[in-house]
C-alpha cells in the first residue's frame, strides 16, 4: 500500500488561505488545477499580474514545489515575502515594464490586474511572446466585461467601467474565429498571438451559495 501523503488540490489550498479564486467565491481553482497539475514538480516560472494581500502567490508557491513565482503590482508589495517568490511594482500596460523580461521564459501566466479592457489586452499582447511554448495564459474575471460591471467600482488603484467598447471577451472570441476585434494591439502584436494560440477556452463557474457567475480564460501556446 502507497503510504505517501495525498497532496492537496488546487482548489483545497486555496480554501486553506481564503482565497476568492477557490470554490468559496469564483470558483476558478478546481479547472485550472486540470492544467497546472502536470508542471507541479517541474521547475518553472510564473508570472501573476495583481497580487492584492498575496493570497495566491502564497498558494502557488504551496502547489508548485519548484516554480519561480513573480508578481507585479500597481502597489508596492515588497512586504510579501515567500520563499521563490518576487514582487515587482508596476503597471500592467507599461509596455517597458513587460518587455525587460525574456521571450519563451513562463511556463504560466495569470492576469488578475486591474480588470481594464486595455489593460488585459496590452498584457496579453506583449506577454504572449514571454510564454514557453505549450505554457499557460489565464485572464482572469472576464464577466467584467459586461455591463453590469460597467460601474465605479474601486477594486484596488483601478476603476470597472472606464472602458465600454472592445470587451476583453468579444477580443478573445475573435482570436478564436478569425473575427478581428482589436484596438489596443499592433498589428505585429495581434499577427503574433493569431500565429502562435494553440487553443482558447472560456469558462463560466457559478459562485458558491448565489445564481451569479465568473468568467475566466485558458489559452494556451503552440
């Protein structure tokens, strides 16, 4: 009999730490367990863009037993610290900031920043190339792409609802069907991401106790 321990899912450490990617609120956690399992004894790195209390980077480091984990954040965070975990102050659309790191360096990526439309497809555009090939590309909280998000709503330094046009999701759909909706990239940029998306998943997971839902992303690289 195999006495080893069992490790814990995903979605149980991050009901450990309270998290709201878990089965508690988004309900996030349990699908992208499905794609991250396979890299949780590998050395990787990971690259999570809003790290707030840094919850998840805590989780991560606790999931994947040998990743290099970095988080960027409008605000300073340096007070988070974990072992093989690196915070970086910085705006997410700061295209100087996402080009210091180097091409076919992630295994992961998650976008959990400020939820701008702009924002996460700016973040997407530049950071597609820093993905190894075959990794992982989440955006995270697609639903604020629909109107009844579209409110002031503080949710950190940034606001929902300052941006009406060019959704984050019809922009991924697009991608998929070759229907071009794109404002915010080049077209260098937009040409990179059609030639190298290997798949586009969008998954909705209904929070806990409530008939309301989230909307999340997997995309994966050729």
């Amino acid at each position: 009999m195999d006495n080893k321990e069992k490790k814990l899912t995903l979605n149980e450490i991050g009901l450990n730490y309270n998290s709201d990617k878990s089965s508690s609120y988004h309900n996030y956690l349990n699908l992208y367990d499905k794609f991250f399992n396979s890299y949780r004894d590998k050395n990787i790195n990971i690259l999570e863009i809003g790290i707030l209390n840094g919850e998840s980077l805590k989780i991560f480091q606790e999931y994947f037993n040998f990743a290099n984990i970095i988080g960027i954040d409008i605000n300073d965070k340096s007070h988070i610290k974990y072992d093989r975990v690196t915070t970086i102050k910085g705006d997410q659309s700061d295209k100087n900031l996402l080009n210091n790191f180097k091409d076919d360096f992630f295994d992961i990526i998650l976008d959990d920043g400020s939820h701008k439309m702009s924002h996460q497809q700016i973040s997407f555009g530049l950071l597609f190339k820093k993905l190894k090939s075959n990794g992982i590309y989440v955006i995270e909280d697609l639903h604020t792409s629909y109107n009844e998000y579209r409110e002031n709503i503080i949710y950190g330094d940034s606001l929902f609802g300052l941006e009406t046009d060019n959704r984050t999701i019809d922009f991924l759909n697009g991608l998929a069907s070759n229907n071009e909706i794109n404002k915010f990239l080049t077209s260098d940029e937009y040409k990179y991401l059609k030639e190298n998306i290997k798949s586009i998943e969008i998954s909705e997971t209904h929070r806990k106790n409530s008939n309301e839902f989230s909307i999340t992303s997997i995309i994966i690289k050729k």
